[in-house]
C-alpha cells in the first residue's frame, strides 16, 4: 500500500493515478460505445445486448464496482489538484502555455465538464442501470424511447456527449503526459489521436438518442 500513500502524497503522483483511472474509462467507453452501436442493428439486437450484459451476472456487478471506485477516486484526486493549483497560483498567469500547445476549450473546461459528466453518469445510471430499472417489463429500447421521447431528455444527452468529447479531447492527451510518454516526437500524433477519439465518443453516442427516436 505505500505506492498508494507515496501516489496521493505528490502531485505527480495524484496526476498520474488520475491519468490511470481516466484510461480506464476511456476503455469503457470505448467498449460501451461498441455495444450501444448494436442499436443500428435493429431494436432487437440492441435489447440482445442489454440482455446478454445482465446475463453476466456477478461479473458485470465486480465490474461496475471497480468502475465506481475509479469515478471516486478520479474525482477526488481531481479536486485535490485543483485546489492545490489555485492555492500555488493564486493569480492566473497572462499566457498559459502548459503542455506547449497553449489553452484550448478542453483544457480551460476540464474542472467544469468533468462535474457536468459526473452529474450526467448519476441521471444516467438512475435511468439505465440493470439493477434500477425493472426490464422484465419494458426492454431496454422501451425505456430509452421513453426517455428520448422528452426533448428535454434528448437535450441533455446529446449535451452531455458534446461535453464528455471536451473532457476526453484534453484528458487522453493530457495522461499521455502524466505517466511521462510525452516525447515531442509523439506528442503531436498523441494530440491527433485525442481529437480523433473525442469526435469519435461524441458523434458515437449523440447521435444514438436521435437513431433511437427515428426507430421509435
């Protein structure tokens, strides 16, 4: 357990746990998205799928624990550094120029997309978990239709996705650098690949709602 002491007792420690549990849930949604893209087989292979993930069983329950374990910890940690930061910087610098690509949207944001995600992970959990709703009644794509059938519901999602795409575009680069794989020679195709993901993860799911709507 010392690592785990030594992580939390540095900054750079903090950062690079952060950076670990944020690729974890990169994968996740690398994974979920690839599940979810099940919808543009039909309405029943999109509830196949939802079935054969409840199917899972105790494994899918370990799973979500571990998720939630990451959320806490790459919240905390990210609240940490926060704080740290403006207690050192008091007074914001007039160019930042950190990580040599200068201040971007996602970077600027970062703080304020990740409590918005955090919000949206809380309201989409209460809407879609296998263990909160009852799919012995409704099947999965029933109860997204139900939601999505709100304009306010459809809103927030795709939203929610717009703001998720910020997050990843600066925080899979941005982790890149916190475990030190940070050579100017990858830095640039890092950087790409981060625009790349963000527009895939954000396309991916928002437009899952509307693909929904049109099959309802």
């Amino acid at each position: 357990m010392n690592w785990l002491v030594r992580a939390f007792s540095t900054s750079v420690g903090k950062k690079q746990l952060m950076a670990v549990t944020g690729m974890l849930f990169l994968v996740f949604l690398g994974t979920h998205l690839l599940g979810n893209l099940s919808i543009y087989g039909g309405k029943e292979a999109f509830n196949a799928y939802a079935h054969g993930l409840h199917q899972l069983g105790k494994i899918l329950v370990v799973a979500e624990i571990g998720l939630v374990v990451c959320l806490v910890i790459h919240v905390f940690l990210a609240v940490l550094l926060f704080l740290e930061n403006r207690r050192a910087r008091p007074v914001k610098y007039a160019v930042d120029k950190s990580g040599g690509n200068g201040r971007t949207l996602s970077s600027v944001t970062m703080p304020y997309t990740g409590l918005l995600i955090l919000v949206f992970v809380i309201v989409h959990l209460a809407g879609f978990s296998h263990h909160i709703v009852d799919q012995s009644r409704r099947t999965i794509f029933q109860i997204a239709s139900s939601i999505f059938a709100s304009p306010l519901g459809l809103i927030f999602y795709v939203f929610s996705m717009i703001v998720v795409a910020l997050h990843v575009r600066h925080g899979l680069w941005s982790a890149f650098q916190s475990i030190g794989l940070n050579h100017p020679k990858y830095m640039p195709f890092i950087r790409g690949l981060s625009l790349a993901y963000a527009i895939l993860v954000g396309v991916g799911f928002g437009l899952l709602p509307i693909v929904i709507r049109f099959m309802s």
